[in-house]
C-alpha cells in the first residue's frame, strides 16, 4: 500500500500546534509526524489548511445512516451514550471506513417509567431495523438490582456503565421515577470491582451531586435548572470527575433551534431534508433555562481545571430531539464552547486528546506516530476562528480517505 504524506500544513495534534509539518499515513495508522514526504508517497497538499484529529463526539444516541453523517463532518469517532452498539452488535461498524467509529453504553440502568421514557411520544416508533442481539434493558429501583446489571451489561459488550438520575423537572415531567442515592452507589460500586468507566446522565445541580457523592467518572451534561455555586464545582474537581456539557442540547431544550447552523452552507451541503428540518427545530422544554446560567458553568468548570469535553447528545432526525444533527452540532458545540470562554485549542482538546483520554481511547485523538490515521485537513486555522473546522477539505478514518 502506498504511503499518503498531508505535507504543507499546519498540525494541531490534539494538545497544541506543532507549526507545519508532513503527516505520513502507511495504512491504517500515522507512520511519522515531521520530516520529508517519503520518496513515491502519494502526496496531498495542506497548504493554507490544519491538520487536525479526527473529531470525537463525547454523546450521541445512534441512528439510522447517522454514523457516516457524523464522518462526512469529520467526526471520526461518536460515544453513544444509550443505544444498540455494543461490542456485540458493532463488527460492521469497526471495519467500515465510511462510518465513524462507535463506543456504547449500551442501554443504561433507570427505574421502569424513567428517563428517557418521557421524550417519546405516545405511540412512537423508531425507524430502523432491530441489531442482531438486542440489548439488555436494565431496569433498577433497588440497590440490589442495579448492582446485579453491570456485570450484565459489561458481559454483553457495554463499554462503559450509564445510571440515569432524572427526576423530569427539566423536561416538564416532574415526578418523574428516578434512581435514589443508595442504587447510585451500589452501581457505581459494582462497576469499580471491574474497573468500568462510569456516567450519569444529570440535568440539574442535585442529579450533579448525587452522581459526584457516588463516585461516577463523569457526567454527560452540564445542569441547566440554576446558576452554578462554588461549591458544587469544587465538588465536581475534587471527585476527579469530567463533564459533558452538550450546550448545544441545553440551547435546544431552551427553545434555541440550529436554524442558523443550517443556514451555513458548508452545513447545508451535508444535510438531507429530513436532518435540515430535525436541526431547524428544537427540545423547547426549559424555555425558562438561561443559556448565560449555562455559560458561566462551563466557564467556571474550566478555570478549575475541570475536564471539558465535546459532546452533543443528538439522536434521530425527529423534530422532537431537534436543534441537532450528526457530525454538524459537534461543530456547532465547538462554537458554543468558545463562547462560553473555552479558548480554540481547549475546545479542540475537548473533541479530541482530553475526551480520548478520559474514556481509554489510547490510539487515536492525537497526531502521533502509531495511533490511528483518523485526521480532518480544514481550510483555515480553528486555533484562532474556531468555525475554520468547518471547511472541510479532506478526511480520513484509519487512513482511508473519505471519498468526496
């Protein structure tokens, strides 16, 4: 196989630019990082471009054709965060270089009637075809019971252990059943013995405690029903914990449509209709959220030291989960995190080497000799206009590049 040289660009290799160098591709994986092109490399030209990571979208929920949308944006890797791929039911995936790559929570662990039962509207049925092992559904309201499905899920291929601690009031369903502190624990618990990564799905400060006072890795979103305090995020640095913050699903569920996302051609190009009207509509279910609330967390979260990474918790093309699309909302969280006070290189970071990191993804989210050739050729420099990492000028998955 010929070797691919990316010569004349700038790198950023997932931590900070390296300044112009030649990326030398042999296969599946980053041969060397400087240097000369190799004599009879096929050559592509960077020039006026960075060379960036493949991007990684830190929440997802899959759908159908939704992974080669997300690489079609340069999203080379997605986390899904409840979904049906798990090891079990990914081997395609992995071995299909037209798609991004996926890691799963599989489904994960909430009381019968929980989260997400609410967003579903009566009757709804989702679009696609069933894998070919469905997933465990681990339905707990004890502590017993929570307990008993990690070794379950992490059996059956979950790479990593989801709690849900949603009592509905952000979304208009107050009451709404919810895992207790005591079946926090006990999962979490469960999950240390086998040394898995732990979440939470958390949308208010108290979900945020409880899922800090169990001891979970990280959450996978930023609360969005009151401002933030100091001392709720010296409890979140101090449990070492990371945070997802999905601005983009807080602004959706604000009533905040990604009309003007759509209206970038560089968006528009990309999209079919269905998505487009997906991504002009939104949530609108915490109409009295305040995006500036939201801002200064994630602010705050940062100048602590707190682990910020990029994700957007879009799902499937219904107006009902709107305000996002595949691959292009990653993008639009990029922007959204620059405004929240994040600089480029740290919301780069946040959608590169620091969500890599912290979920074990040893081989890729960096520009380094060995990893993965997962790498997006942006005209412009993101360090400095973070929207630069729209231009799209090339992609590639494990060194296949994306035909155009």
């Amino acid at each position: 196989m010929a070797l691919t040289a990316i010569t004349n660009a700038r790198v950023f290799d997932g931590e900070k630019t390296v300044g112009v160098q030649t990326v030398v591709i042999d296969g599946r994986r980053i041969a060397r990082v400087g240097g000369a092109a190799p004599r009879g490399s096929e050559i592509v030209d960077g020039s006026g471009a960075t060379l960036l990571p493949g991007l990684i979208d830190a929440h997802v929920h899959s759908a159908p054709g939704s992974l080669a949308l997300a690489l079609r944006f340069g999203v080379t890797t997605e986390l899904e965060m409840q979904g049906m791929n798990t090891r079990e039911n990914r081997g395609l995936i992995s071995d299909d270089d037209t798609v991004a790559d996926v890691r799963s929570a599989g489904f994960g662990i909430t009381p019968p009637g929980g989260h997400p039962s609410e967003l579903m509207p009566e009757g709804f049925r989702p679009k696609w075809d069933l894998p070919p092992v469905m997933p465990l559904m681990p339905f707990s309201t004890t502590p017993e019971e929570a307990a008993a499905f990690v070794p379950q899920l992490l059996g059956r291929g979950s790479d990593f252990i989801k709690f849900m601690i949603d009592d509905g009031s952000v979304e208009g369903h107050p009451g709404l059943p919810s895992l207790d502190q005591a079946t926090v624990n006990a999962g979490v618990a469960e999950a240390k013995k086998y040394g898995a990564l732990t979440v939470a799905h958390a949308l208010t400060l108290e979900a945020t405690r409880m899922a800090a006072e169990a001891g979970i890795d990280g959450v996978t979103h930023v609360f969005m029903d009151q401002p933030h305090t100091a001392e709720i995020i010296s409890l979140i640095k101090d449990a070492g914990m990371f945070v997802i913050p999905c601005i983009s699903l807080n602004a959706s569920m604000m009533g905040i449509t990604g009309s003007g996302l759509a209206d970038d051609p560089r968006v528009a190009a990309r999209l079919d209709s269905t998505w487009d009207q997906t991504l002009r509509s939104s949530y609108n279910r915490y109409p009295q959220g305040k995006l500036d609330d939201v801002y200064d967390t994630v602010r705050a979260l940062d100048a602590a030291g707190v682990d910020v990474l990029a994700g957007t918790d879009v799902s499937m093309p219904e107006t009902f989960f709107g305000g996002l699309a595949h691959g292009a909302s990653l993008h639009h969280e990029l922007q959204y995190l620059v405004a929240a006070g994040l600089t480029p290189a740290r919301a780069l970071r946040a959608a590169t080497t620091t969500t890599a990191r912290r979920f074990h993804l040893g081989d890729r989210g960096r520009i380094a000799e060995g990893l993965r050739a997962d790498l997006l050729l942006v005209d412009g420099d993101p360090t400095s206009n973070i929207s630069d990492t729209l231009n799209t000028r090339a992609i590639w998955r494990r060194g296949t590049r994306l035909a155009e």
